[in-house]
C-alpha cells in the first residue's frame, strides 16, 4: 500500500490471520471494483479492534490459548515444578441489538478489559465493510474506586485529602473509552474517519492511527460529551471514510441496543 504507517507489532501468523478474513463483497460500483480487484480483507473478530490501540487491556482468545499451550508444555517438562497460577476467566459476549458486550482478560499481564462493538454488513452482502468498537479500560475505573474508598492524607496538615466531586469521576471514568474504527486498507488517510451520531451535533473527526494487511484503525479518546451524543439516538448514525479516488464512501451505523449496551459496559 505504500503509507509507510507504523506496525507495532504482529498480531497473527500470516496463517492465522488469514483464518481470520472474510473478503469484502461490495455494491457494483467503481470504488466497490477496485477494492474487490486488490482483495481487501478486514479481520472479523472483533477482539483486534484493540490490540493495537489499548495493548496493555488485550481481550485476544489467541492469547488465552497461547498461554494455556505454554502451561501445558512447561508442566510436561518440569513435573516438579510449581503448579501453573489458574487460567484466566474465559471471555464473555452478550448481545443487545446490533451491538455486542465483550469482556476478557489478558493472561500475560492479568489486566481485564471490555468492548462494544457492531459490524457494519451492508444489504445483500455477507462480509463486513467496517467495524465500530468502543473500548473501556476497567483497571482504570476499578483503581479510581479504590482510591475513593481510601482517601490519602495531606502532608501539610494530616487530615484526609478531598475527594473528586462526582462530576470530575464520572467524567475521568468516560475518558477511558475509546472510539475504534476499522475500515478497508485501501482508503485515502489524510481524512480520517468522519461519524455522525446526530446531526443536530458537532460531527467527529477521528485519526487514523495505522494499518495492517487486513484493515486501518481509527482511534479517538472520547469524553463525557461526545459519548453522550450516542446516547438515546432512535434513528441510523453514519461513518464516512474516503476511497483511493478522494470520493467519501459513507456507510449507515445502526445505534440499534447501543444505550443498553453502553449501559452493561459502564457496570464493569
């Protein structure tokens, strides 16, 4: 492709990760020929919307499986050697509507991780041509709890330290929520990832961050503000990226069970 964007660091073998494509199949069109004839691809499993936008909260079932193979191969090896600590909690999904609750943890660090996330299938068609993910990281929240329930005391007058206003947590709580798009590699960067929640609102403009083979990412930080502009929002969004040819290529986005979605994802 050419971008000369970064890659941190390989998420799959080249055979697993072709395990892990579905080819796009787009309506007949100029745009829709082109990506066909370069064979775009984009991963659907969902879990890769944050591998490389919040590493040290991974939610990979290929890790869990890693580490349990590298369990069993050390326990073969060394009989005598101490027993190998409990695996993780195997990952959740629950879904509402058109969008779903993933939950897991990184057995490498230990560090639990959630996500909601919907793929974008259009009409007619079986792959996905984008995917929209919001990622939480609920080590932070938990560590913000614990710091509340044990205020620390000032050094000047020994007396306990004030706490957040309720405001100032919820709005550090929403900032650890992550806007994650994924979108086909064969697209013009310069222009990010346009999406409209209402259009009564200021729209989001949001970065590519880098590409793979399969798909580039979109990330954005999201505060109080822009997460409440998903909130009760009856009617379809939208997201618009550009083709290589600088026409924009926008793509409806079902809000369909989001709120309840939104609302598990804020309990963990």
């Amino acid at each position: 492709m050419g971008l000369g964007l970064p890659i941190d660091e390989p998420l799959l073998t080249e055979t697993a990760r072709q395990n892990q494509m579905r080819r796009f199949r787009f309506p007949a069109s100029a745009t829709a020929k082109y990506w066909l004839a370069s064979g775009a691809g984009l991963p659907i499993t969902p879990i890769l919307t944050l591998r490389l936008t919040m590493r040290k909260t991974l939610i990979l079932a290929i890790s869990a499986l890693l580490g349990s193979c590298a369990a069993a191969i050390a326990e073969t090896r060394a009989t005598t050697a101490p027993p190998a600590p409990a695996a993780p909690p195997a990952p959740t999904a629950t879904t509402f509507g058109q969008w779903t609750l993933r939950c897991g943890v990184d057995p490498g660090s230990g560090e639990r991780a959630c996500e909601v996330d919907s793929a974008i299938v259009l009409p007619g068609q079986t792959g996905p041509i984008a995917q929209v993910a919001f990622g939480r990281l609920v080590k932070q929240a938990e560590k913000q709890a614990k710091n509340q329930q044990a205020p620390d005391k000032t050094a000047d007058n020994d007396k306990p330290a004030d706490k957040a206003t309720p405001d100032k947590d919820a709005k550090s709580e929403e900032k650890t929520t992550r806007l994650i798009i994924l979108v086909p590699v064969n697209v013009t960067i310069a222009p990010g990832v346009e999406v409209v929640a209402d259009a009564a609102k200021p729209h989001l403009n949001i970065p590519f961050k880098t590409c793979i083979q399969a798909a580039c990412f979109a990330q954005l930080e999201l505060t109080a503000e822009q997460m409440q502009a998903f909130r009760g929002q009856t009617k379809p969004g939208q997201i618009t990226f550009t083709d290589p040819s600088g026409k924009p290529v926008p793509v409806e986005l079902s809000f369909k069970g989001l709120d309840q979605a939104l609302d598990a994802l804020a309990k963990r």
